[in-house]
C-alpha cells in the first residue's frame, strides 16, 4: 500500500472538544457488526463469511493474529504508520524509523486482506450499495503502551514519542480507510482499539523494572491523541475496549461517534455515564454475544434480552436507543471455533433485527 509522507501539524489542545450532534452512523440497515479478529489464517474464506454473515449490517475487514508476526493488533498497526515502522524484540514490537522485514510481512497481510474482502464484496454484489464497512486500528494510547522505544522503555514513557506515534497512525490510518473505501466504493469507518486506554490513565501499567514505573497518563493529553485520529481519519470514528473503568467523560467530550464495550464489565457508574454519552448524541456497541461457544449456544431473542437488560438501564426509551445501539460480540472472535465465530456474528445481526422490527420487546 502507497504511503505519503506525514504532513500532521503536532498542535496539541487541551480544551473540552465539541461532541456531534448526530446520530451515528445513520445506516437503513441492521446496527450490528464484529469487533475485528477472526480465527484462522485464510484471509477469502474469512472475507465470504463476514461479508455473507453481515451483508445486512456492516462487515468488517478481518485480523488474524494467528498468522503471526505483523498480523496482531500491534503488529497490523504498524503496517499503518507513516514514516515510522516497527520491529520485533523479546517482549513484542519495538518502534523503529525504517521498515524491515516485520514491516513488510505486516503490509503484505494486511494487503492480502483488502484484497480478499473486495473479492467478497464484489462477489455479493454490494460494490456501490452504500453499505457501511468498518476498518480496525490499534488506539494511540494502546500503541504507545504496547510499543518500545529503542532504550527498552514503553514508547508512553515519552510524550514526544506518543505524540510522533499519533500523528503517525493517524495519517496512516487515514489513508488506509480512504483506500479501502474507493476500492469497495462505500463509505468505510473506522475502530480504535483502546483495551490499555483504563490503565494508562489509572498508572497500572509496568515499567521495565520496579525502579522504572510507568506514570499514569493525564487525562488531557489521552483526550488529544484521541482527537488528533478522530479528525484526521475522514470518517465517523468509534472507539472499542473490552476492559473495564471506561473514561465516559473523557470520549464524552471527544468526537468518537460511538464507543463499543464488553455488556459484562459494565458498573452501576458506567451506566450513568453511557447514558450522557448517548444523550450527546452517540450510540453504543454492547457485546453481548459471547466471544467463545458456550455450553448452550443462546437464541436470537436471548441475545436481544440481555441488550434490553442494560438499555432499560439507561434512562431512554427503547424507540428512542433503536438506531443509537450495535450488537456486537464481547470481544474479538480470533480465539473462537470458526463454526462459532460465524454462529457469533450472525447471532448478533438476528438479534439486532429483533430490536429494529420490535423496540419495545
């Protein structure tokens, strides 16, 4: 994939930012959609089935962390960035100024993966039929948490380094959806995984060594690095964490268009936060349906309970939350059976159908 060069100016706010106004992702279809992983390592049969599994609701484009090296959420990342790459040392990835094979390997499949999810969509014919498509992409501060620097430390140890590693990701990821977009010819939105965004604002993160702690992050400089890839990436913007202890006033006051979370890491405080947020004009990813098979593998009308059991929670009726809530999983599916993983995504979209024909089930 062609990258520019970085032309993002390094103008850092701390002020309130200005919520949207509308509703996210105005869609006609079904609000339902993947986090990202999938299991297995063939990138077309993957494509088929989220495109065929999700052709009512919007389809993703695939990871496989099982492949490898370059194919994490890490490693995929830096496929994405511009003008600095990334290379493998003991404990993971470590942020360097040239790419070399690491770099490689992740462009090649992350390439590989457009490739097989145009082939899908031209294949079901949705070229053109405006339907949404998602991208994903490892949040800055999770990348600057999950990235060293070439002295060993954590690259969120240095703010310069973070604030290179944002405005990198950010222009690399814009390009990236507006690629993706023209070549499938609908609009394509884009997913920010944040899973260490809790810890790094509550200090919990590990430094190298008991003597060498990492500080928590403040508030202000996350909301930042935040907003410098929501205004950069040319696209509605979710954000997506599984853990729990969410910031809601920091995305509140973000421009995240939605934030996806895991239903059961929800505490009585998150839900009086979630409801400002919705009330400010965003929606919700609530994952619901269960990342790995269960014992009993639950109804559409069960899946649609438990999404009712936190919405009812919410202080809104439920005709009003009807285009504001995504069905989603809990989690990415990569660690899942690949005859779950299509029973997941699909369970999702049948129980988001549930909700649309019949708010007030």
């Amino acid at each position: 994939m062609k990258q520019s060069r970085c032309d993002v100016q390094y103008g850092w706010r701390v002020s309130v930012f200005a919520p949207p106004v509308a509703s996210p992702f105005v869609s006609p279809f079904v609000n339902a959609t993947g986090i990202g992983s999938w299991p297995g390592t063939a990138a077309r049969s993957a494509a088929e089935i989220v495109v065929g599994e999700l052709a009512d609701a919007v389809a993703h484009l695939v990871e496989l962390p099982a492949r490898g090296v370059g194919a994490d959420m890490i490693g995929r990342t830096g496929a994405l960035l511009i003008d600095l790459a990334v290379d493998t040392v003991p404990r993971g990835y470590r942020v360097v100024s040239r790419p070399g094979a690491v770099t490689r390997r992740a462009v090649s499949m992350l390439n590989e993966d457009m490739d097989a999810l145009e082939e899908a969509w031209e294949k079901a014919g949705l070229r053109g039929g405006g339907r949404l498509v998602k991208v994903q992409a490892c949040g800055p501060i999770t990348l600057a948490a999950g990235l060293e620097l070439a002295n060993g430390h954590r690259a969120i140890t240095d703010l310069g380094a973070v604030r290179d590693l944002a405005a990198s990701l950010a222009e690399g990821v814009a390009v990236h959806r507006a690629a993706l977009a023209r070549r499938l010819d609908t609009p394509v939105v884009v997913q920010f995984d944040e899973p260490l965004l809790p810890d790094a604002l509550g200090g919990r993160l590990t430094g190298v060594s008991a003597l060498s702690p990492v500080a928590a992050l403040d508030e202000a400089v996350a909301g930042a690095l935040l907003e410098t890839c929501v205004e950069r990436a040319g696209a509605d913007v979710l954000l997506h964490s599984c853990a729990a202890e969410l910031p809601w006033d920091l995305l509140r006051r973000s421009g995240m268009r939605a934030v996806a979370v895991d239903a059961h890491t929800l505490r009585a405080a998150d839900l009086d936060q979630m409801a400002a947020f919705v009330d400010s004009g965003r929606g919700i990813g609530l994952g619901v349906v269960p990342a790995s098979a269960p014992e009993r593998q639950p109804s559409a009308e069960e899946i649609a309970a438990d999404v009712v059991a936190v919405t009812d929670r919410l202080g809104f009726s439920r005709g009003q939350l009807v285009d504001r809530i995504w069905v989603t999983p809990v989690c990415g599916l990569a660690s899942a059976t690949p005859r779950w993983a299509r029973g997941a995504i699909g369970l999702a979209c049948k129980a988001a159908k549930l909700l649309a024909e019949d708010p007030d089930r």
